[in-house]
C-alpha cells in the first residue's frame, strides 16, 4: 500500500474489509490499529450496511525520514466474548521531491599552476540531495560565468568535474570565478561559487629593449656620456619577473659605468644589479 509524500493532513485511504461467515451481532462490528502518530482508523458503511475500515493521516509523511509505516489492524465481532483477527499493513510512502540539492562546500576555491596541461582535472563540486530516484539526480551547469571563462573550463554534468580546456597564463588571467548550479530531476537547484587561481611560474624570459644606442664612439669622449638607453622587462611576477643584469665574461661592458635610471636606487652603481618590479637592487640572486 502507497502513500505520497506531499499529501495532506486528512487524506484517506479505504481498507479492504474482513470477512465473517457469522450474521447479524456476530459478524464484523468494529476495527482498530494500533496507536501511532501518521494514521486513524474510521469505520464507513458501505451501500449493502457492511462496515469497512478507512485509514486517514494524521501527521505530514517524511519518506526522508521513514520510508514506510507498520500497522496492525485487528477486526472485532460482536460476540460474546467477542472473536477478532489481526492482519499486518505496510504503507509504503512514495518520494516527493521535497529537497534541493545540497553542495558540500558554498565556496570551492583551488589553486593551480599556469603550468597544467590542458585536459587536467582542475576541481570537483558535488551536491548530494535526500530524495530518491530521478528527484534526486544532480546535474551541474555553469551559471552567471563568463563566456571566457565557460572557453577556458569545462563542466561534467553528471559528475562535477571541472577541467581545463585549453592552457593557462597568470600574466593574462589571475583568477577565475564562476557560478555552478545543481539542479535535480524534478528541477529543484542550488547554487555554490568556484574559484581558481593561478599560479605563477616562471614561464617568461626576461628581455632586454634598446631604446637609444649611438652609431659610434669617439676615442677622445669623455666619461659621463649615455651611449646605449635600455630597459628590461619580464612578465613573470614577484622573482620570476626580477631580472638580473651583469656583464657577459670577457665582454667590453664592464669598461663602460653603467647609470642606473630612472629611478636609481645604488648609491655606486656598478655591476651586478637586479630591475625589480620598478626598482634598482645592487645585487644578483
Ligand atoms: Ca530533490
Ligand atoms: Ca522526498
Ligand atoms: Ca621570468
Ligand atoms: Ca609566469
């Protein structure tokens, strides 16, 4: 015997009734179950006066809770002394689908190298839901992401994985975010945040740009006199993007002092010395 889920307080259900060759006061007079908070008995007369019992809830039914009820129903004559029969029911209760899926984080966040292939198992949400059966089936689906991002990752409906699509480049993008929806079967959803970060590596040579260099040297010029502008750069961030400068060995530089600008930060500028993120350092790692 089946009760859904979602009915209402009052929603009844007709037993079938027992039988008694006996006649008149000694056939079937009453019936009772034992005491229990979800259901009561109610004795109906049918069309022909035969009495057969009807169950009524009395307590919302939570499958999530319990799946299914026990009952003893007892039908009594009205003999004396009375003769009775007992009889087992099982109720059933059928799923609603009562419950969103739930995440098991709000907020995932995870860190990864910009280094890592395409194709790799970057992060896994999951969402459980009580239900059963098709009201409890989960899958996921990117909400509120940016069509960049949805470009960079994709997600496994079914199983929540997240992946990368294609390589990734701190220098272009530090950090991703994106909405993941769960949604159920019977279309109950939930929604957490994702985070990825990147990673730096040190994926990026450093360079050296020549912005004024002089054709020729007279012998007779004097000291002080700039004859190469450079700068330096490297896209790589905090010591991957430091880029340390020294003469090659055996190479004519040395002979030339160097002049550290624009923003000089060696009192005696010399050889070796690091371009750091803006700043002159007297040193080399
Ligand atoms: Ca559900
Ligand atoms: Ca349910
Ligand atoms: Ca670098
Ligand atoms: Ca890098």
């Amino acid at each position: 015997m089946f009760f859904h889920e979602s009915v209402s307080e009052g929603a009844r259900i007709s037993l079938d009734p027992a039988t008694d060759p006996d006649i008149n006061m000694n056939s079937v007079k009453d019936y009772q179950i034992n005491p229990n908070p979800y259901f009561s008995l109610m004795i109906r007369v049918n069309s022909d006066g035969g009495k057969y019992p009807e169950l009524s809830l009395e307590k919302l039914l939570d499958r999530e809770e319990q799946r299914s009820h026990r009952l003893i129903l007892t039908a009594l004559d009205g003999g004396d002394p009375p003769r009775s029969a007992t009889t087992r029911i099982e109720i059933f209760v059928r799923d609603a689908n009562d419950n969103f899926p739930v995440f098991s984080k709000d907020e995932y966040r995870v860190s990864v190298s910009e280094n890592l292939p395409p194709g790799s198992s970057v992060l896994q949400v999951t969402a459980t839901d009580k239900d059963e059966g098709v009201n409890a089936e989960v899958n996921y689906y990117f909400r509120s992401t940016a069509q960049s991002t949805r470009h960079t990752f994709s997600l496994d409906e079914k199983t929540g994985m997240i992946t990368n699509n294609q390589s990734l480049d701190f220098e272009d993008t530090e950090r991703y975010t994106m909405e993941v929806e769960a949604r159920d079967g019977g279309g109950l959803s939930t929604q957490c945040k994702v985070i990825i970060e990147i990673l730096d590596e040190n994926d990026n040579n450093p360079e050296i740009i020549i912005t004024s260099l002089s054709d020729e040297i007279l012998e007779d010029t004097l000291p002080g006199m700039v004859v190469v502008l450079f700068k330096t750069r490297d896209e790589d961030f905090g010591e991957n993007g430091e880029v340390c400068l020294r003469p090659r060995p055996g190479a004519q530089w040395p002979r030339l002092t160097p002049t550290w600008g624009p923003m000089a930060a060696s009192p005696t500028p010399s050889w070796p010395a690091t371009w750091s993120h803006g700043r002159w350092r007297p040193t080399c790692p």
